[in-house]
C-alpha cells in the first residue's frame, strides 16, 4: 500500500472528510440565510463567525468573553454529567444482573423501566426536588435517571444473548451459578454493556445540560437558554451546541477506548489472531 | 447451522408457554401495589412530598374524564410527531448502518459522525429546528409539526444506526469463516447472514427508540410555534402551577409510551416467530 | 486479503457517490426546503426594504389602521404571537375586546418571529423585547421607529405583573422579615428610579447580559412601570398594591385563565383579593422611617426572579449592590428564573422564600392549591405591548 493510500484510508483523515461534507453542507445553508434574514446568525451563522467568536476577546457580558462564559459553566455541567453517569451505569448494570438472575423480577419491573423514561423531567423534577430538597442533588439524580436505561437495556441483551450451547457446557463441568456469572454471563455480555454506555454517555451530558435549564445559576444549559432568549450574545448557544456535540462524541470515543483496555471479548480476540 | 443457532437464540429468548403469561400478571400486580400506595397517600410519605405536587390518581381519572376530547387532541398531534419520526429516523439510521458495513472505513467513520448528532442536546435542537423550519409553509401548525418530527428523526437515526451496526457485525462466531469457506458473496453474506443477524439488535434500538421518541416529540413541543400536544400541556401547566392537570398530561404521556412499546412487543413477537 | 485491496479502489469511486448520497438523505430533505424557502424570502425581504423606504417618504401621507384594524387583520391571519405560559391573558382579553377568537401563535423567546414576519403582532415586553427590536444594539434588531405598538394599559386589559410574594405561611411565621425585605427592596427600587444609569451598571455587573446599552434602555422603561400607574397617573409610594388594578387583573384572570382541573377552576372562580395578598407588610414596611423591625426571624433569605438577571429587577441588586439589606439586617441570595421550575414552584415548596411573578400567575397557582400571598406590587402598570411593523398595517 503506498503512503498516500495509507493517509487517504486512516482514520482520522476519513473523519476529516465527513466532518468537512457537514462543513460544506452547513456553510451552504449560512450563505442562504445570509441573504434572506436580518439576522442570520440567530438562524444559521457561518461556521467561520463561531470560530470567531470562540477566539475573539470582545466581551459578551461583565467580565467574561463567550468562551470563557462557555468553559466556566461546562464545569459544573460535566461535573454532574460524570457524577450522574456513573450513579446511572451502576445502577443500571445491577438492575441487569438483578434481571437476569431472576425472570421474574425482569418481567415485573422492565416495563416500568421504561415507563421511568416516559415521564418528561418537567414532571420529575419538583417531585424530586421534594424529595432531596436540593437543587444540585435533583440534577444529579435526573441525570442518572435518564441514563441507566440504555445500559440496563444493552447488557439485559447481552445477558441474554449467551448461547445454549455454552450454558450446557458450565453445567457438565457443573459450575456453581456464580461461576457461570463471573466466567461466561458477564464477559459476554460485555461489549453490549459498552454498546449502552457509547449511548448513555452522550446522553448523561445532554441530561445535564437539560437540568441545568431547571434553576437559573449556572452551568451550559442556562447558558444556553439565556442566549436563546437572547439575554446573551447568541455566540454563546452556537459555542454551547458544537461544544457539547463535541464533548458527546468524544465521551463515546473514550467508552470505546475503555472497552479495548477491560473487554475480555476482545482480549481474547486478540489472542485468537495471534494464534492464527 | 447458521438457522439452527439462530433457533437456539430466539429459543432462549422467548421461553416456554408460561413466560407471556406472567410478563402480563407481574408488572400488572406492581402496577397495582403502586396505584394503592398512591392512592392512600402512604407513597408521598415514602417520598416526603404532598398530594399538591403528586396528586391522587382519583384526581388525575377524574380530569380525564373531564377534558378527554381535549386530551385526545393533544395526543394525536404528540403520537403522530413521535411514530413519524421514529419511523423515518429509523428508516434512514438503519440505511446508515448499512452503507457503514458495506463500506467499513469511511462508514465507521461517517456512523460516529452520525452516532453525535445524540450528544446534542434537545432543548438546543428543538428551537434550531423551528428556525429552520420558519420558511417550510405559511400554515404554523404544518412547519411547526415538521421541525418537530425533524428532532425526533434525528434522536432516532442515532440510536438505530449504532445498533444496526453492532447486529449487521456483531456475527456469531465463525459464521463468517463458514461463509467464506463456501465462497460466498458479499452479497449473500449480507443477506443471509447479516441482515437477519441484526434484526433483535433493530428491536434493542427500537426499545430504546420508542421512549426517546415520545420524549423528544414532548421537548421539541415546548418549543414549537403552534401549541398543541402533550408536552406542551405539561408544560404550560407546570409553569401556571397545575400539578394535577399536569400530572394527568404525564401520565397520558406514559400511556403513549406504554401503548407505543405495547405494539413494538407485539411486531417483536410476530416478526421474530415468522423467523422460526 | 489481496482481494479485498483491489476492490477499495473501487470503492474508494463508490465511496464518494455514497458519501454524497448519505448527506443527500441527512439533509436533502431541508437543504431543499432552504432553497425553495429561500426564494420566498428573498421576495419578501426586498419587498420589505422597499416598503421600508416608501415608509420612511410618505409615512404622513399613507396612514396607518387603527388598533381594532390591526387586531382584527393579525387575528384573522393567525399572526398574533405570545409566548404562553401564563403570560397570555392580556393578549386573550385584548383579543376578546375585538371580537377575535383567543389563539395565538407561540412566539420564541427572540423576536424573529416577527422579524421574518411569521408573526406580524408579535408581544414584546416594553423594557425588554421592544428594545430588541426598535434599537441598534449588538442582539438587536434595529427597526427603530418603523414599528408601532399597542398599550395594553391604553385599550383597558392591563394586569399588573412583577410582585414580591412569599407564602403565607411564611409571612405569618417571619412577619419582621417580610416588612425588612420589603422596606431594603423598595429602597433599592426607589435608588434605581432615581439613577437608572447606576442601576443599569450594577445590574449588567451581576449578570451576564447582552449589553450594557440593553441594561440601560431597559432601566429607563422599568422605572416608567414603577413610577406610573395603569391610568399614567404618577405613583409616588414604590410598591403599593393598588385596588382598583388589583381588581381589575383579578377579574380577568378570572375570565382568562382557563383550568382544565374543575376543582381548580371553582377555586378561581371563587378568589378574592384577599386570597391573594396582604398589604399589612408593605404598610409595615413603608411607615418605618428608620427600617427597624425587631430581630429578622430568618437572617438569611432567598429571592427567585421571575426571568433571567436584567434591570428588570434592579431594586434587587441595587438594594444588594447598595447594602440595603445588610441594613435591616438580612443576608440576600437572588436567584434568577427562567429554568423550568418556576417561582411559584419553588416559593411553595420552599427552595426559595421570596419571589417575583405576575399577579396572574399567583393567582393560577392559588387556584391550583398553593397558598402564596403577595406582599408588594412593584410594577404598577401592564408592560406588556403588541408591536407590529407599520407598512404592513397600512390603509
């Protein structure tokens, strides 16, 4: 393979190339808007004008420019994303297990799982406001709420997934119930686990920034919604948006690098093409 | 071989005659535990709230009762922006899927692309959306539907095109091996091994589609220009402080969700059964 | 493996008509819209310039409708915009007035609903979203005087808007606090009348606002609502609870709030103005000259906006700013609003003590089973107006 051919087929130049065809698709729209609207940028901006303004020192309210307005309330916003992220995945994952082990409790309490899911945070939140009367824990427990489910839902497939075949054969060595867990269920189910975080990390942030929206001190939902109301440079939804897009794309590549290091599946896989 | 494994997979997933039967009784029976604890106000004592913030199910039946040609109003224009989307953003996640597996490197590529459209936020989508969609019709209750089907269609294609993947390449093992050891064509490999490979994968997909369904056609309602549906009941309710009416607005909610699911589970069953 | 090499360069052809096919489906769809939609606008938009200049020649020569033209014209198009959410009663009694049927569109949070004319009676706030559109200001929309508005003070449907309440619970068990709060607060209010400039500073320090020009337009329109009443006569005690405005917002909220919870709706309908406030504190408070009331029975207090940190509420930071509170011996939080739990929500359950809302809304979450109590009325006329560009109500 030649060295070009090398570059043009690697990873990251194939990623370039997607995200420059979005590039070009949006710009497209920006130069419509341009000429139609009074004022475009609350439409459809320039990915240059965002650019811009993320590097421009032109203060957009008291004492901070728009990137850093972004960056100081991306803070708290992540902080309560990792923290709700990972109270939601143990979560989840138990409540797979607990499933799975028993068919029963599966079938009584999979459909309010996802019942859980149906009532708008609107709803949920004075209700668990009431119930931890804080603002910040409510967030929290919001945002676990709202990603426990992909990964309850994913490694319950996983679980599931392991053949008979297998099952059969722990039993003719006749390993206890929590050897077949440890040996057979849990490595299995392992890339669908990872399949449910690649989903609920993004969403733990996007759940987030909707909290924020509950109470306005702080954090990239307010944000965002007071430059949508336009109490605030409108720079500074545009960063919001790209950024959290960002930050989505790059928690689920981090899940995806996590799952190289710890999944047995493709430890094993590994070894498999070494051999062969 | 390959159908028989197949067999063995759906076996275990569906087990003996008992197992529909009991998925019926069990989450019934916790529905009414539930209910009676509500409804003798012994559940706000667990949470600590009153009957102001969770009002009594007496309550809720009874304002349905009252308003339920109003209600219904409502849910259609929530349904019909929730099943629109979820089809069409299905549809085209699925098509994604596709062309990443038929082209792997620029695919894979283009799918996290794709797979990041679900870590933007939904409250920074809904009002884009509405912008975008300002030039579609003079008639605001028909732009106003399209950019909400539009936000729901992108919170699907995310969640189908990632699983899609995962079931179009996730192969039992040495399946593959076995194609190409009978020569076979890319094309038979793809249709008769993986596409029926990732059909319980499109179900995973659509058991985590259908909630975020209903929830984004509920969020992008808040911001949409014409004012019908449920969310946006929820939410002007909430707002004016009408818990009870709001409540009967999520519950209504719920009942899309779980009529929804309902009708997903019964495709499941019959298309998974022709399977056989 | 040699295969497979040889087929990528043929895919590497498929691949680009795949890429584009793959975008085609992602966004074909709108990208098509945009330019049929394109087109429509531009003709609009030039027509617009055109009229704009005509406008500017022979606006004394063309002239324009009257109000009940305009509403009624707006109304039968179905571009009368509002946002909801409790704040539509006026627009609903106005309507009402004028024969029309009480729908509107739900208008954003920024006026381009108006601006790219999908609504052409668009609320605006007079010390807000008015602003946005007359001035030139980063954020602004620069129409400056090509548009005019309706009063909703003028066409008699005014209702009063930001209050000071708290519950009543609250204010029966800290009465010292409450006539403190309200005493520092009406101090801060009557500062900011007194030097808008001032308090438009103080109040773009606080929050993060679009610009400090926007902080200043809006100070000056606020201390019109503080100063005058709904009839333009001049108030000269900050805060005091009308009766006969009281009245008349009670009755249209009664007319205009619509309930969907029968047990709500025969609460509202039943109110009177003493479920809904109690001017003993704001008597308490404005008869000390000194503002000593005995110990606070709670130091340390909150207080949630109604929207977002803006000279809108200036008395507040002005009163923070100026350590009016620490005088009367309080320690002050403001809170801003504009989250998705509202005042009236968080003053009930207690995650707040104090809160401003319009009257209206106290009166909706009264009638749905909370029991808040305003304590001052600091708006004293409705800043609530339709604005409309003027060329396209013209004769």
């Amino acid at each position: 393979m030649s060295k070009a051919k090398k570059i043009v087929s690697s990873k990251p130049f194939i990623m370039l190339v997607w995200v420059l065809v979005l590039v070009a698709i949006w710009e497209m729209g920006a130069a419509n808007m341009e000429k139609t609207k009074r004022t475009p940028e609350n439409v459809l901006p320039h990915v240059s004008q965002i650019v811009a303004s993320v590097f421009s020192d032109k203060m957009v309210s008291n004492s901070q420019t728009a990137t850093q307005i972004v960056w100081s309330s991306a803070e708290a916003t992540l902080e309560r994303a990792f923290i709700g992220f990972l109270f939601g995945t143990i979560f989840g994952f138990l409540m797979a297990l607990l499933m799975k082990l028993s068919g029963l409790v599966e079938k009584t309490i999979f459909p309010y799982l996802m019942l859980i899911q149906m009532i708008p945070i609107i709803g949920m939140a004075p209700i668990i406001l009431a119930i931890t009367h804080d603002i910040g824990t409510s967030r929290i427990v919001i945002a676990a709420i709202l990603t426990f489910y992909p990964v309850a839902t994913n490694t319950l497939a996983g679980l599931n997934s392991v053949s008979k075949e297998k099952y059969e054969l722990m039993y003719s060595y006749a390993a206890s119930k929590w050897t077949i867990y440890r040996k057979v269920l849990i490595p299995s189910c392992i890339p669908y686990f990872f399949t449910g975080l690649k989903i609920s990390a993004p969403m733990a942030i996007t759940a987030s920034i909707l909290v924020d929206t509950l109470q306005g001190d702080g954090g990239l939902g307010c944000m965002l919604s007071q430059s949508l109301k336009h109490a605030m440079s409108i720079y500074v939804f545009w960063q919001i948006v790209f950024f959290s897009a960002f930050v989505g794309i790059l928690s689920s590549v981090l899940m995806g690098v996590i799952e190289k290091r710890v999944s047995p599946h493709m430890r094993a896989d590994r070894k498999r093409r070494k051999k062969v | 071989m390959i159908k028989r494994k197949k067999n063995i997979f759906i076996r275990f997933f569906r087990n003996p005659k008992v197992q529909p039967f009991l998925s019926v009784i069990l989450p019934v029976a916790l529905g009414v535990l539930v209910f009676a604890l509500w409804q003798t106000q012994i559940l706000h004592k667990i949470l600590g709230t009153d009957t102001f913030t969770l009002p009594l199910p007496s309550q809720i039946n009874r304002i349905i009762g009252d308003n339920l040609p109003k209600i219904m109003l409502n849910v259609k224009a929530t349904v019909l922006v929730a099943v629109i989307g979820l089809a069409i953003g299905s549809f085209i996640g699925y098509l994604i899927a596709v062309l990443a597996t038929v082209f792997p490197r620029w695919g894979a590529g283009g799918l996290s692309i794709v797979a990041a459209f679900n870590a933007i936020p939904i409250v920074a989508l809904a009002p884009v959306m509405t912008n975008w969609t300002k030039d579609v019709s003079s008639d605001a209750s028909v732009r106003s539907m399209v950019a909400k089907v539009l936000v729901v269609m992108i919170v699907s294609i995310a969640t189908m095109s990632v699983n899609a993947y995962r079931g179009l390449n996730n192969l039992p093992e040495f399946s593959l091996d076995l194609m190409k050891s009978y020569a076979a064509k890319k094309r038979v490999v793809f249709f008769k091994l993986r596409l029926p490979n990732s059909v319980p994968y499109i179900f995973t997909a659509l058991r985590v589609g259908v909630p975020s369904s209903v929830i984004s056609a509920i969020v992008s309602e808040y911001f949409a220009e014409y004012i019908t549906g449920v969310g946006r009941q929820i939410r002007e309710n909430i707002v004016i402080a009408q818990y009870a009416t709001a409540w009967t607005y999520i519950a209504v909610a719920c009942l899309i969700g779980i009529s929804m699911y309902c009708i997903l589970m019964m495709f499941e069953g019959i298309l998974l059964r022709n399977r056989k | 493996m040699k295969d497979m090499r040889r087929c990528k360069a043929k895919k590497m052809v498929a691949i680009l008509m795949v890429a584009t096919l793959t975008m085609a489906s992602l966004a074909g769809c709108s990208s098509n819209k945009k330019e049929i939609t394109s087109n429509q606008t531009q003709e609009t938009t030039s027509t617009d310039t055109k009229a704009g200049e005509t406008a500017d020649t022979s606006t004394e020569v063309r002239a324009v409708m009257s109000n009940e033209e305009i509403v009624k014209l707006a109304a039968s198009e179905g571009k009368v915009g509002n946002w909801g959410l409790g704040n539509e009663y006026e627009i609903q009694a106005l309507l009402t007035k004028y024969g029309q049927p009480i729908t509107y569109l739900s208008q954003a949070f920024d006026m381009d609903g108006f601006d790219d004319d999908s609504i052409t009676l668009a609320s605006a706030m007079t010390y807000n979203e008015l602003g946005l559109v007359k001035n030139s200001y980063d954020g602004a929309y620069n129409y400056s005087d090509t548009v005019g508005t309706i009063d909703m003070n003028d066409e008699g449907v005014a209702m009063l808007e930001d209050n000071i309440f708290c519950t009543r619970a609250f204010a029966e068990q800290n009465p010292n606090t409450v006539k403190a709060f309200i005493y520092a607060s009406m101090k801060g209010w009557k500062y900011a009348c007194e030097n808008p400039e001032e308090a438009a500073e103080i109040v773009y320090k606080y929050g993060s606002s679009v610009s400090a020009e926007h902080q200043l337009y809006m100070a000056s329109e606020v201390k019109k609502l503080v100063e005058t009443d709904i009839n333009g006569n001049t108030v000269t005690e900050l805060g005091k609870m009308d009766e006969a405005a009281m009245s008349q917002t009670l009755e249209l909220a009664k007319k205009y709030i619509a309930l969907d919870d029968k047990a709500a709706a025969d609460k509202l309908s039943k109110l009177t103005l003493d479920d809904v406030r109690d001017t003993s504190y704001w008597e308490g408070a404005t008869a000390s000259t000194d503002g000593k009331f005995g110990t606070p029975e709670k130091a340390s207090v909150t207080i949630q906006l109604k929207w977002l940190p803006q000279a809108q509420f200036m008395g507040y930071y002005v009163a923070l700013e100026k350590g009016y509170y620490d005088e009367v011996g309080l320690e002050v939080n403001v809170v801003s609003g504009g989250g998705d739990i509202s005042e009236t929500t968080a003053v009930s359950n207690g995650t707040v003590d104090f809160g401003v809302t319009w009257l209206a809304n106290l009166i909706a979450a009264n009638s749905g089973g909370m029991d808040l109590l305003e304590i001052s009325q600091v708006y004293q006329r409705s800043g609530l107006v339709l604005v409309y560009k003027l060329d396209t109500f013209m004769k």
